[in-house]
C-alpha cells in the first residue's frame, strides 16, 4: 500500500514537472511512476505489488468481459421467438467467507450469464442463485466455484 | 482526425448502448416472472447505460465530465447487482410466485415472510 502512495506522490511530480496537472497528463507521469518502480522492484521489494496489481486488474478485466458476454446471452435469448425457458433456484455452498470476499462474488454471479444472485444464508455458508437456464445446476455449480471463486481466492488471499 | 475517428467511436458506442437499453425493455417485457426479468434489468440494462456513458466521456474533451462519466460507469457496475438482488429477495420474501415452468426452488422453506404462520 505504501508502494501505491509513491507511485501517487511519483505521479503527483512528474504534474508538477511537466507543468500540466491534466488527467491525462497524470495518468501518464503514474505510468511512467509505476515503471520506475518495476526497474527498482529488486531494491524496494516492490515485486508483490505488481503481482497483486496485476491479480486484481486481470479480475477487473474478468468482471467485464463477462458483463457483455451476459448481456449478449440475454439480448440473444430475448429476440428468439421460442424462449426455451428452464429458470430455478439452486443453493451454491460458499468456500469465502469474508464480508467483502462474499460481496464481490455475488456481484460478479449476477453479472455473469444466466445467474442472479438472490441470496445469502444467516450464517453466510450458502448463496441462493437464481438462473435462467437450471436444467443442470451441478455444472453450473462447478464453473463458479472453478472460475470466480477461485480467481477471488488468489486476488484477495 | 483523431476528432473525426472519436466522433464515430461515439456514435458506434451510442448505437450499441441504446440496442441493449431497448433489448433490456423487451426482456423485461417478454421474460414470464419478476425473477427472470431482473437477469435482462440488471445485465442488459447495466451495458447499455455503462457504453453510452462511455461514449460521453469520449465525446466530453473535458476532464470533469469524462471523470464523472466514468464515476457513473463504475456506480452502475457496483449498485446493479445490489439492487436487482434486493428486489428479487424481497419479492421471494412477499410470496411473489415463481413462474409454472420453474424447475427448482431451493430456497430455505423459511425465507418467505409469515411462512411458518
């Protein structure tokens, strides 16, 4: 975290510097911060920032590309004259179980195709998921727990 | 040139947001129960306000709007989900029924309020 402050203050100079406190401008005197940092990364220990950096922004990347998959599946199955409809219920048993950690996986559940979160159980072991198609809740089941869950794990852990 | 180019990048962005805007209306039109429609509402419905966000902040040439374009951007991703689950969990809890071709329901027999009446 103290990495990310310098690589600000690094951002923050190079505005002043340069003489143009543009986002622009900023955005890119952080860039050029951020590869200072990797050059030194040996000498700051600065390695697990990238690393942790890299982790979160690939989970960014995830959580957006699956938003316009899904929407692209629901535009799909809304045009099509015959909807062959199967929704229901499933109940997913959750490996994470911190707050935030139970949070985004929610979120990333309903963003992503078919799913919608609907619930959390009181002791939190048990999200409640509403799909669109749940003829086949066990598959459905295996690539959460196989893709965000796991990618939640290695951000966060 | 770079003008010209963003002109259509803003153009295409705008067209492509307001399809899925139209086809989140129709989904909520055409999907059977409160439940399968909020899947077209908050996935639909959150694409096609977030790129035609993103196209204002293109088109804005100004750090201001561009910021608070993008502001909008990331709220819509973060309340989308928190409010289609608040409204399916409400409308579970109320009794709303599920839909006669729903295959599974496993909710907790308890989570429907005044189901142990």
């Amino acid at each position: 975290m103290n990495l990310y402050l310098v690589n600000i203050l690094l951002a923050l100079t190079w505005g002043l510097m340069s003489g143009s406190f543009s986002l622009v401008n900023l955005i890119f005197g952080f860039v050029l911060g951020m590869g200072a940092l990797y050059l030194i990364r040996e000498q700051v220990g600065s390695l697990g920032y990238f690393q942790r950096a890299w982790r979160v922004l690939s989970l960014a990347w995830l959580f957006i590309w699956e938003l316009v998959l899904s929407a692209w599946k629901v535009a799909v199955m809304v045009m099509s004259p015959n909807m062959n409809l199967k929704p229901g219920i499933f109940a997913y048993p959750l490996r994470v179980d911190r707050d935030f950690e139970i949070t985004l996986l929610a979120n990333l559940i309903t963003l992503t195709p078919g799913t919608l979160s609907v619930d959390v159980s009181e002791d939190r072991s048990t999200l409640y998921v509403h799909a669109i198609d749940c003829s086949d809740p066990d598959s459905t089941r295996a690539d959460i727990a196989e893709g965000f869950e796991r990618k939640i794990m290695e951000a966060f852990r | 040139m770079i003008e010209i180019l963003s002109n259509y990048l803003t153009g295409a962005l705008l067209i492509i947001g307001s399809a899925f805007a139209v086809v989140a209306a129709i989904g909520i039109n055409r999907l059977p129960d409160v439940y399968s429609r909020m899947h077209a509402a908050s996935k639909a419905g959150t694409l096609g306000s977030g790129v035609m966000l993103i196209a204002l902040a293109i088109y804005a040439q100004d750090t201001g709007t561009t910021l608070r374009a993008l502001a909008g951007v990331v709220f819509f991703l973060l309340t989308a989900p928190i409010s289609s689950h608040l409204l399916a969990k409400a409308a579970y809890a109320v009794g709303y029924p599920m839909w006669k071709g729903t295959v599974l329901d496993e909710m907790p027999p308890d989570s429907r309020i005044g189901a142990d009446d």
